[in-house]
RNA sequence: GCGAGCGUAGUGUAGUGGUUAUCACCCCACGUUGCCAACGUGGGAACCCGGGUUCAAAUCCCGGCGCUCGCACCA
C-alpha cells in the first residue's frame, strides 16, 4: 500500500519536463489542487476521452449528452448534495483544529449524522466532548461542511444560488425525459457525460489523484427493475477479473474468477453490474493499465450511499498504492426519484406494458367531492387520497378509514357514492433503476502514464521510454531526417505533410540540430510508437526506415508502403518485422 | 484545517550573512558527423511572494503561497 515516493517524484519531474501534466498557475506560485495538461499531455487526454467515448456508444443503446458545469440549488438540494444531508464540522477554538460532528458523537448518540447544527452543538455541551488534538473541550458552533464551490446567476444583487457540479450524472437524470422520447420510450438505455466537475477538498493530495478541479466520465444506465435480460456475453467470457468481495474485506488477497461464477454465486448482486466491470476491465487494458493491478472491491455495507444496493470500486495500482479510479454502482431508483419529488414532475417514469392486459371489475366508493371538501376542509385532499388507496372497498356505510398522518375518520352517507369500476389495464408507471459506472478520467491517466513509464539503463546512464499504448499516444509517428544535408530535410518534410494529409492522423516532425540518438531518445520520452528515419538511401530509391520503439528494431519500407500501412493501423502487423 | 520538514534555471542540484550564485543534464545557433542521449564553438535560462533585522539577506526572523509526510477530511 506504501508510496513509492522516489518513482512518484521522478514520474512527476519527467511529466513537467516533457510538457504532459504539472501544477497550475505557477506563474503565481501555483494553486494547490490545480493542474495543466500541456501540448503532450492533453494529446492524452483527448485520447483517452475518446476511447472512453467510443467504448459505450459502440453498445448501439448509449449516447452523449452535455450539461452545464453551473447547476441550480434546487438541483443539488433534491440530489442529496446540499441540504439536510450535509455533513457538519466543528473547529476547536483553543487548537483549531477541525473535526466532523457526527464522528465525535458516535459513542454517545444515536445517528448523530441526522442531528441539525443546533442539536449538534447542544449534544457536544451535554456529553462534553473534548478536542482530539488538544484534549480540550472549547467549540466553536457546528457549521454545515459543503465541499461545493457556490456561485450565484447574475451579476447583481442576490441572484439565483447555483453550484458547480461535483460531479456530471445529475445531467443524465434531470435529462431523463428527453433521453427516454429520444429511445422511443423502451429501456434499457444510458446516457454518457464527459466533463469537469468541482470539489472544494480541504487539502488536495497525492498529485494528480485529488484535484479540485477534474475530469470525470460518467454513465447512468436506466433498466428496468424488473427486467432479468439476460447477458450471453458474461457468460460466454472467459476473463477472470481479481475481486474482493465485501463478505472478505479484511483480506488483502483477491480472489480470481470469471464474472458467470461471480453472478452465480451472488458476490455480485446484478447482471448489468458485473456487465460494467468487465466493459471497465477490458477498456482500461486497452488503454494500456495493467490488468494484473486492477482489482474490483466491493462496498461494504456501511460504506455504501444508503441508496445504493451494490456498489464496487475499480482499484489501479500504481505509484500511490491502489486507487479508487473507477466506481460502479447500483442506485436503485433513488436519484429518478428525488428529482420527481423534489420538482413535482411526471417525466421521470417510464412504462412497463404487462404481458396480458388485466381486466378490472370492482365496487369502489368514489368521493364526492363537493360534499368532502366543505365538511373536511384543510383535510379533505388527505381524505380522499386515502379513499383512492382502499384496497378492499367496505360493503356498506358508515365505515372508518386512516388518513397518511394516522388519524381515523369516518366516511358516511353523502360523502361518496358507489360506482362499479370496469376496465382494462394495459401495464403500468415505474421509475427505473440506475447503474452507474463513474470513471476519474486523470487518476486513469495517470495510472497510463504510471504503467507506461520505463526507466531502464543503457550505457550507464538513465534511459526513460513511455510504453503508451498506440491507442493513447500523444502522436502516430516522428518523422526524423538522419542529416541535415543531401535533401534529407525536404523528403522529411514531404513524408510529415503526406501523413498530416490523412484523416486523424497526427505526427510530429524533428528535424534540425541534434544527433539521431538524442532524437529517438526524445520521441522514446513521450511515448510516440514510431520513428521514420529518411537516410542517405531514402534520397536514392524513396525507401525508409521505421523504428519500434518499444524494441528499437528498425525495418525498411518504401514511403508509400509506409504511409499506407501507418495510416491503415497495419505497421504493427507488417510481416517484416519477424525478419 | 492542525503539526513537522522543505522551496535556487525546464529538470536534478552546490552554496550557513559579503560569490560575477556552482555543477550536470536541458534548450537554441553555427560547424562537424553514414542510425540510437556523439563532438567543437558560441548563446539562453534560477534564489516562490511580501515584509522585517542588517552597512550587507538565497542564507536570519515574521506572514502568505506552494510541495512532501503525519493527523483530520474525501459528502
């Protein structure tokens, strides 16, 4: 679990160095929790993005949607992110040091978390509670803890209070309507959502790993509760994928097994579940982590949001230890919920058609309401919510029923009628579940870069290569002139605008001043795969050589050739190299 | 937020009150060079910010910012 601090500085040297990832806004400093992706890093970045991207839309059933960073109190109010549910600190103020509320109370009420600021004060006086760090018992009030920035709508006056989002998937939900019209109303489908989100961390560490500010990647896959698809692909997979399983989660082992004997043996509580765990499995080996230090850990019951029914955290090892980059959850129907409640919508239902259509034919007392209302008065809505809700309807009047709050009231002559209810009911409104998988898209990128960094020697000294995926790599090929002379420089340039010419391919050309080594060794640093060298032949027969740089092995091919199978994805499966 | 340590070119560093601020890598130009961080010549580039003490501060003191570690925090 230790950090491997000696690697984490040297990593993090050669990252600024080579412009990929370093501090923000050190022209004043820095700002701690802040970080610029440069010219190579955010080459990165937009890669990893779009794999992430491709990899969901290639499901047939997943699109991409794009909402505001700003997002309105209400929003975050009915999510459970502001409010009621806010956790509370308090600041010694002999030390000043600060402690969560609720942790202090633990031993001595019950469900401190649900105390108001009030009560929690007055619970710290009654127990004396003392300080932590100095032993004494001398508090300031308790202060809901928001770790949100807060904003307001507006440049004047007291505008509308918003918050940048702490994360992106109450943009899937409150989209929820739109999404569900746009699949012609049939579920399952999901909803993706690559962007910022904002924390306001107390102490941002560990480099890149807690940011203030970060790139996340979020899908929110809405299912049908009730739903059992079942998932050939699970089964028909081989993979094994290393768990740790809440039921062991003292154990520091794993255990290895395929994802059908996972479902099978109700380690992991859904299909869909276990599903995103080997779609997160195989995109993050694709994108180059190692798959023997990623491991799945299951939440422990206590750990879990209350909501939540089953949730598992992807873990990468890397420099840092194991780290949390990944987490999938099974939310149930909560956030759909929430925001029906909270904004008195409709839309957040969907419909389930029954297999055959149920025949209704009852006696049902229907409330008359121009009589209910004057004799019930503030009343009357409670009374007849509660008539709709009778399950057996009475024979006879007078009879007594039992309003939400609990009290009894008896409904007599004049205030209902009997009428017999025949119909036919088709299916029904429910509000779906949701699985989401939510990636911290840096701590990936980091963990890539982390995987993919090699220090090796050659001739005594210090030799870094950055093993990056072609699929993640910042460019597809340099282009190096072995001279400048002989008219080296102008086939270079001529092969590097024939390659710009092609459709997303990007490369780099390096071309004056310094000796071929040093110029391998410099693409060998930022990961780029392939080195195209125009040498003394190159200007005699049009032939030239490419460079692995992996193994450094070097074949030769003619230019046309070259551009075609480079831009093709074929290079590395070019039989020459086998000669 | 608390405590401890630290902050010198792009990177790694030397420098305990008076230096033209050390060294290496690096970057650029020119020349040389027949393929893996070559060589020659020339050039570029730093004392985190602010205040104080002192004739004099990179160096001592205070504050801020930043980094690392421990505690707390990570909804």
């Amino acid at each position: 679990m230790s950090v491997d601090e000696e690697r984490v500085r040297t990593l993090m040297s050669t990252l600024k160095r080579r412009g990929i990832v370093y501090p923000a806004f050190e022209l004043y400093g820095g700002v701690a929790g802040l970080f610029d992706y440069g010219p190579i890093g955010a080459r990165i970045l937009r890669l990893v993005n779009e794999m992430w991207l491709n990899h969901w839309l290639k499901k047939g059933n997943i699109v991409e949607i794009d909402s505001p960073t700003i997002t309105p109190n209400e929003v975050l109010e009915a999510s459970g992110h502001v409010g009621a549910f806010n956790d509370h600190a308090v600041q010694c103020a002999s030390c000043n040091s600060v402690s969560r509320a609720d942790h202090l109370l633990e031993n001595f009420v019950s469900n401190p978390d649900s105390l108001s600021s009030t009560e929690l004060d007055n619970a710290i006086h009654a127990n004396n509670i003392v300080c932590p760090s100095c032993g004494k018992s001398n508090w300031n009030n308790a202060e809901p803890m928001n770790l949100m920035f807060p904003t307001r709508l507006g440049p004047v006056g007291d505008g509308r209070m918003a918050f940048l989002r702490p994360e992106t998937a109450q943009g899937m939900f409150t989209n929820f309507g739109p999404l569900y019209r746009h699949f012609r109303q049939r579920l399952p489908f999901g909803a993706v959502q690559l962007g910022k989100g904002y924390r306001n961390e107390i102490s941002p560490r560990q480099g890149m790993i807690r940011q203030r500010e970060f790139n996340m990647a979020e899908l929110e896959y809405f299912i049908d509760p009730e739903d059992s698809e079942t998932l050939d692909v699970i089964f028909d997979s081989e993979i094994e994928l290393h768990l740790l399983p809440e039921s062991d989660s003292q154990s520091t082992s794993t255990t290895q097994m395929s994802m059908s004997s996972a479902i099978e043996s109700g380690i992991v509580r859904h299909p869909i579940v276990g599903k995103f765990m080997m779609d997160t499995h195989e995109l993050l080996t694709t994108l180059g982590i190692d798959s023997a230090r990623i491991r799945f850990r299951q939440h422990e019951n206590n750990e879990m949001a209350h909501y939540a029914s089953d949730c598992w955290d992807c873990e990468i090892h890397g420099s840092y230890g194991w780290i949390e980059c990944v987490g999938i959850a099974h939310r149930g129907c909560y956030d759909l919920d929430a925001h029906a409640s909270a904004s008195s919508s409709g839309e957040l239902m969907a419909w389930r058609e029954y297999e055959k259509p149920i025949e209704v034919d009852e006696i049902r007392w229907i409330p008359i309401q121009a009589n209910i209302g004057p004799i019930f008065r503030q009343d009357a809505a409670a009374v007849i919510q509660s008539l709709e809700q009778i399950e057996d309807s009475p024979d006879s009047l007078p009879f007594d029923i039992t309003l939400m709050d609990g009290r009894k009231v008896s409904i007599k002559d004049g205030m209902v009628e009997s009428r017999r209810i025949q119909k036919t009911v088709n299916g029904e409104w429910f509000t779906p579940h949701v699985i989401e998988p939510a990636f911290g898209i840096d701590r990936i990128v980091w963990h890539i870069l982390d995987h993919a960094f090699d220090r090796t020697e050659k001739d005594g000294e210090n030799y870094d290569v950055l093993r990056l995926n072609e699929c993640v790599s910042p460019y597809h090929a340099v282009v190096l002139p072995l001279f400048n002379k002989e008219g080296m420089p102008e086939i270079a340039k001529d092969v590097f605008n024939r390659l710009c010419a092609h459709h997303g391919i990007v490369p780099s050309i390096d071309a004056f001043g310094k000796s071929i080594g040093r110029r391998y060794a410099r693409a060998d640093e930022i990961g780029i795969p392939w080195a195209i060298t125009i040498d003394h032949q190159s200007v005699e027969d049009g032939s030239v050589t490419i460079r692995r740089r992996d193994d450094q092995k070097q074949i030769r091919m003619q230019i046309d050739e070259l551009i075609d199978s480079l831009c093709s994805g074929n290079l590395a499966h070019s039989t020459k190299w086998n000669m």
